[in-house]
C-alpha cells in the first residue's frame, strides 16, 4: 500500500474529459447489485442505490471491472480468469467501452495507464474500506461478525493493485 500511496498522485490521467466529467455515480456499481435480462444480454435494473452521489462516472465503471481480476472463489465477487466472449459475457474492454458510450465519453480518452490508474484507485479504495473493516473487528466495533475475516481480503486486494500499476 506504501508503493501505491506513492504511485497514485503521479498517475492521475491527465485528460480533462476524464477528470472533469461528473455525473450521478451509483456508489456501489457491481455485478451483484444488477438484475439481468432472462433471455437478453442487458441490464435490465440496478440494485441498491443508497450510496449514489454526484462524481466521476469512471468511479463506477472501476468498481464493476474489479470483477474482471478477482477469483470467483474470493470474498469478493468476481468472474475470475477464463474466455468470456465464449461464454457471452463481454470482457473487461468490451464492458469498458460500452459504458464510455453509454457515458458519452470517447473510449479514445482512456489509454492503458489511466485505465490502470482507474483500476488500481477501485482497488486501493476497496482495501482502505476492507482494513477499516477488519480493525474495528479486531477492535470489537464491528457492524458485523464477518469482519475478522477481511484480513484475506486487504491482502488480495493490495496484491492486486500493485500488479496493475505495474
């Protein structure tokens, strides 16, 4: 986290279009919190708004692609690693430039760095959360009884965006 700390502000995009956009952002944009169409390949609702605000639309699309690099066998959820296009669920690029239409924003605007500087902010933010978690637990003020647990978590996350920004 030392490095990421360190590596970050040195890697904000430095395109405009990406910085200035703000939008309303779910808060909470995963692929958890959707419903799917039964038979079409769409979105059909988005679950669990309480933690939308205004801000960067690229807040949202960091979090649904996290997805994209976690194991499904982890805490988190997430798709793990095998050929999506083959099993109809679009990858992360896809999934990425989709959103930057939907969004109105040109998918010329995010080159391979801030993509990963996108990413690896998703990350970092998440394993600040998780390690507050996983304190108040060893604390005894945790919400929940779950919250010992998030250790693996800050872990796996941290490792996870160190390989990102690199």
């Amino acid at each position: 986290m030392d490095y990421l700390i360190d590596w970050l502000p040195k890697n904000i995009p430095e395109n405009n279009e990406l910085i200035n956009k703000v939008t309303i952002v779910h808060g909470d944009y995963r692929f958890d919190n959707v419903i799917f169409h039964p038979t079409e390949n769409k979105i059909i609702a988005v679950l669990d708004w309480e933690l939308s605000t205004l801000g960067n639309p690229l807040a949202d699309l960091g979090l649904f692609s996290m997805m994209y690099h976690v194991s499904p066998n982890f805490y988190l959820p997430g798709l793990g690693f095998f050929d999506k296009e083959m099993s109809g669920i679009p990858t992360e690029f896809k999934n990425r430039d989709n959103y930057l239409d939907f969004a109105k924003l040109s998918r010329d605007a995010i080159n391979e760095k801030d993509w990963s500087f996108i990413l690896a902010v998703t990350f970092f933010k998440n394993v600040g959360i998780a390690q507050g978690v996983y304190k108040r637990a060893l604390m005894g003020t945790a919400s929940s009884t779950r919250g010992a647990n998030f250790l693996p978590i800050v872990k796996y996350c941290a490792k996870i965006c160190r390989q990102i920004s690199q």
